[in-house]
C-alpha cells in the first residue's frame, strides 16, 4: 500500500463541497465506487470553466490515474465507472442528458444542483445545446502550479499586499487562469500585478480566449447561458 506523504506546507487550493453532501448524501452512499467517483467528479467540475459543466463517460476514462484506482485493469475499470455513474444518477447526485454530436449520441452528466437542473430543463426543451469544446481539466497526475512561487520567482518580490491580492485571487479564479495570466505578464514584459489582475477581469467578463463565440457557430452563447443562469441559486461548484 502506497503511503500519504501529507498535505503540504502553504496556502493549498481548497475544493467547495456543500454541507448537505456530508449531512445527508455521505451516509447514503453504500458503494466504494460510487464515493470515489462522485468525490471525483466534485474536483473535476471544479476545474472546469463555463455556466453550465458536464462530464461524459469519455472524459472519465481520460484520467488514467483516476481509473487505475478503479479497477486492476482498464477494462475493470471502466465498467466501475459505467456502475459507478448508474449508481449516482440512480441515487440523484448526477443528472444525465443523450445528446447528439458528430460521433453519435453522448450521455452528458451534470451535478444536481440548480445550474445542473436548469441545464438539464434546456437541453429538454431544445433552447440549448451542449458543445464538447475546452473539455480538458487537469488530471488528477498533474498539481496545480504554486501560484505565490510562480508570481516571486518570475515578477517580484512578494510582498505583504501582494500576497494577499494573490490570496483572494486564488479564491476568486482557476489556478491556471492565474498561471496563464502571469506568464503573459512576463511575455509582454508587464510585470507588475495589476496588469496581472487586468487579464483575469477581463478574462471573467468576456471569456478566458477573449472572444464570444458567434451565435450561429455555438447555440451555448452568452444570451442563451443568462437565459437560465440567471435567477438561479449558484452551482455548488463555484466559478
């Protein structure tokens, strides 16, 4: 058995999990699996931008280390993820859309949750679309860049202020946002934060490839995402 090494020293990227998975969903859980993947999917999701995300079966098995904790094999594997997904859609923790794209019909799997439901109620009524574009978070083998190193080692000195700024930062935007964001600063020759702090604002707004895609290439453009976003509570993921 492979030993935990601990967790390390410094700020850490803390993942939101709502209260009510602990108080009422963990006791109902019955299945290794299916606590494995729903945990899984809590930290995948995380790592995804957009209103509405989703995971397919696709994506799941993408993530070798992932499945190598599933099974001794992939094909175990796999068929404890397919048992797996049943479980938490059967359960209610997943909602599950088919859709249709270029290679045939795809089972979508969002969190039930309010953006999840409202995605789910879009996709029923044909007034919106899922596309499979940008669907590729980190896996669980690759660690999140330090942020605070990256920002000393590369802008400056890290300051009191600065690493506060760098703090709220890390709680408002994904860490690769912030990485990205610095390594422009230092291609441009901007290294000071607020030039930093600039691209993640705008990012925000607009869109992290600074472009709205146009309405008759994706039927998920901004209207049809505020359509259903707003008025709803937030997703238990936090964006």
């Amino acid at each position: 058995m492979s030993l935990f090494t601990g967790f390390p020293e410094g700020k850490a990227h803390l993942l939101p999990i709502p209260e009510v998975f602990f108080s009422q969903l963990l006791p109902q859980i019955d299945h290794l699996g299916e606590l494995k993947l729903t945990l899984y999917i809590f930290w995948r999701l995380n790592q995804m931008e957009g209103a509405f995300r989703f995971l397919r079966g696709i994506d799941l098995s993408q993530d070798q280390k992932f499945l190598t904790s599933m099974g001794a094999t992939r094909d175990e594997s796999l068929i404890a993820v397919d048992e797996a997904l049943n479980r938490a859609v059967e359960r209610g923790t997943l909602l599950k859309a088919v859709v249709s794209s270029e290679q045939g019909d795809e089972a979508c799997y969002f969190l039930n949750s309010p953006r999840g439901r409202a995605a789910l109620r879009a996709i029923e009524r044909g007034q919106w679309q899922p596309t499979f574009q940008n669907q590729s978070p980190i896996p669980l083998d690759e660690e999140p860049p330090n942020i605070f190193r990256l920002y000393e080692e590369n802008i400056g000195p890290l300051t009191p202020l600065i690493a506060e700024s760098l703090g709220e930062a890390e709680d408002t935007y994904p860490a690769l946002w912030i990485e990205e964001a610095i390594r422009i600063a230092i291609e441009r020759n901007k290294r000071n934060w607020r030039y930093i702090q600039a691209i993640l604002e705008r990012w925000q707004q607009e869109g992290r490839h600074g472009k709205k895609e146009k309405s008759n290439d994706r039927r998920d453009s901004e209207k049809d995402r505020r359509r259903y976003v707003d008025g709803e509570f937030s997703d238990f993921v936090e964006h």
